[in-house]
C-alpha cells in the first residue's frame, strides 16, 4: 500500500495522470422466469406491467400469478418494467388493498436461489433476477420477442 502511494506521490510531481478510476461493469440484464411447464414464452412490457401491478392475475391458460421480487434488483426492475420508483409501487399496492382488489402483491423472496427454487416449484410464480443467475430449473421469458443479450432488451 506504501508503495502504491509512493508511486502516486511520484507520477504528480512529475505532471504524469495516475492510474484511472475504472468504471464498475454494467449490470446484467434483469430475467423475467416462470415455472418451465408455463406455457407463456414471452410477454410484452405491457403485459409485463399490467402483472406486476395487479391488473391482471392470470397468465394466458388460467393459471393464477404469483409475483415473486429480489429485494436486490426491486428498484431496478420497477424503474424498467413500470417506469416508477419502488415507493410508488408500495402506495399502489395499499390503495389496491384498501380497494378490496383480490390481486396480490408481490411477495419478496431474500435470494437468488430462493428464488430459482420457489419458480422452480410454483406453477403460477413469476420473478425476476440477474439474467446471468437463471438456470435450467426455470423459464426465462422473453420481453417484446428480445432475450436479456439482446439489442433493445428494455430491462436493465
């Protein structure tokens, strides 16, 4: 640590730039994941939304949802598939249930593998994590026909 200091100390009296910051890689893209035996591939950002704000509570064959979030990627999700911050999503909640709406809001799950094994073994669940966490034992949807690698995916 001495050294390195010593070596800063030095490239300044000189006039030399030291070392440059280095930026954090990007985040991965965030997966939407559904049980494998759902028979949904893919949803629009739209259908996406309209799940993850109660206004719709089944999936195409009947299926009751069940919403699933990763405290450590709710913010960023929120941001991307729902265009609000966290907080509002928690006021639209409680209104929901003031309203005596039946739809249920997301319950969170505290980790990643909690998550994959709750998909993995819930028919209607539907969660999100880092796309470079999902695994064979869940479905990664696509999002309006993009996968998580692709160009123009919209949730990171």
């Amino acid at each position: 640590m001495r050294q390195h200091a010593v070596l800063l100390a030095g490239l300044a009296i000189l006039g030399l730039p030291g070392p440059r910051p280095t930026s954090p890689p990007p985040a991965p893209p965030i997966a939407v994941v559904v049980h494998p035996d759902n028979p949904t591939d893919d949803l629009t950002l739209e259908e996406l939304r309209r799940l993850y704000l109660g206004r719709s509570t089944t999936f195409g064959d009947g299926t009751s949802v069940v919403l699933l979030e990763l405290p450590g990627l709710r913010r960023a999700f929120y941001k991307a598939a729902l265009g609000m911050a966290e907080d509002r999503v928690r006021r639209h909640w409680v209104t929901i249930a003031f309203q005596g709406d039946l739809a249920i809001p997301p319950r969170e799950v505290t980790a990643v593998a909690a998550m994959l094994s709750e998909v993995a073994s819930t028919r209607g669940a539907i969660g999100f994590l880092a796309s470079t966490d999902a695994d064979e034992s869940v479905k990664a949807l696509t999002i309006d026909g993009l996968h998580p690698g692709d160009a123009g995916y919209p949730l990171h």
